[in-house]
C-alpha cells in the first residue's frame, strides 16, 4: 500500500513533473478534451485527484513525435 502511494501524484506535482500550469493538467483531464489529449483519468482520493507516475510517464512518451 505505501509503495502504491508514493507512485501517486496530485494534480499540481503532475503538473510541476512536466511543466505545465496545474489548470493545464485539469483541462486535459476533462471528459470533453478526452479524445483531444487522451490525459490519464486518475483516482479521486478524499478531494483530491491522484495520477499513477507510470500512466503519467506512458503519456508523455505517447506524444513523441517523429
């Protein structure tokens, strides 16, 4: 369970990793830009939403371009 957690970020620390602003990382995330960005959905812990640094990571090498 503790390891579970540490690999869990919040919406700002995604945001400070891949240096975008927070409200960036919440468009994004929202159901409407799904098909735009395809940003991982997260957990909702408590009121907090929480990503897996793992999707995080798949993610952005997703967006590599050649």
């Amino acid at each position: 369970m503790v390891k579970l957690l540490s690999t869990l970020l919040s919406t700002k620390e995604v945001a400070e990793y891949l240096g975008y602003h927070k409200d960036t990382i919440r468009k994004m995330r929202m159901r409407k830009n799904q098909s735009k960005y395809n940003f991982p959905q997260g957990f909702k812990i408590g009121g907090t939403i929480k990503y897996e640094k793992s999707e995080i990571d798949q993610w952005y090498k997703s967006r590599r371009v050649s």
